[in-house]
C-alpha cells in the first residue's frame, strides 16, 4: 500500500472512532444511533410524501389509474367505507380501526401535554382539516406529527383500499 492510502484509511479510523465516541456521549450505541437515524428518515418520507400527494390514502392513489381514474366519491375509506379516504380522515375521524384510534388518542395525549391543545374526539370533515393543518404546520410538533403519519400509512398500506360501486355513489 501506498503512504498516501495509510494515511487516508488512518485518518479514516481516527474519524470512526471519534464518531464512535461522539455517540457515546449520547448515551446510545452505534447501532442503535443508526437505527434512529433510518426512523427519523421514515418519518421525514413519510410527511414529504403527504406534502406532495404521494401518500397511501386512496383520495391519492385512486385518481393516479392513468387509463381509469376512479371517481372523487368512489375513493371511500377502506375502514369505515362511509367518507372519502383522505389524510385527515385517517389522521383525525376514523373510528373504525382500532389500531389508527389507540396512535391517535397518543397524538391527543402528547398534544394536550406538549401545546395544551384539547383535539376533539368527534370532528367533521371541516373541523378534521383544521386541526390536521393546525397539528402539521406546528412547527414544536411536525417530528411527532411524522412519526405519527408514519405510523399510520405503514399500516392503512397493509389493507387493501375500497372502492365503492357506482350504485352507492350516484355516479352514472
């Protein structure tokens, strides 16, 4: 080996260890640090995604069928199959699923201590979208608020969406 390829793989180590130390000092492993790091990178992916649309909910991914877009009032909710599947609805109304109700009543708890914030358990389409724009644009709660829809779109990912027939719509 070269003196110049010691010297970079030395200077290399030296900086390992450094960052082995550095996270030390954190009180976590390496590893462990590591394996933060890809959450927190879920979490950033998962609320950029909301930003641009590109999210799991079907008010999305039903008008994206290029040949057969499915209708605005057809994308219900693959839960409750009564409102259409948009953010919020999952974020803030749906009580259909149990799992997205318990996160949910988390985001409650940790809003009322963090911001003093009282999220009411029975919102409308209306008052769902205030909050869920009031929570997201919270610049002390946007990290919880992406950990959350994380949370949720990993999960409402594993069901398979709802489409409802013509008939139920009005649509002819």
């Amino acid at each position: 080996m070269s003196l110049d390829i010691v010297f970079h793989l030395f200077i290399y180590l030296e900086w390992l260890e450094y960052t082995k130390d550095l996270f030390r000092t954190c009180g976590r492993s390496v590893p462990q640090k590591l394996q933060e790091q890809q959450q927190l990178e879920y979490y950033r992916r998962a609320i950029t995604a909301l930003f641009f649309g590109r999210h799991v909910f079907a008010i999305a991914r039903l008008g994206w069928m290029k040949d057969n877009p499915i209708q605005r009032e057809q994308r219900l909710c693959r839960f409750c199959k009564v409102v259409i599947e948009t953010p919020e609805h999952a974020a803030l109304q749906c009580q259909a699923d149990l799992y997205t109700v318990n996160l949910r009543n988390n985001l409650r708890e940790a809003v009322r201590a963090g911001n003093k914030w009282e999220i009411p358990i029975n919102l409308t389409n209306q008052s769902s979208l205030y909050w869920f724009k009031k929570i997201l644009f919270n610049w002390d709660l946007i990290g919880l608020c992406a950990k959350y829809m994380y949370e949720i779109s990993v999960h409402w990912a594993k069901t398979k969406m709802f489409i409802a027939p013509e008939e139920i719509t009005g649509n002819q």
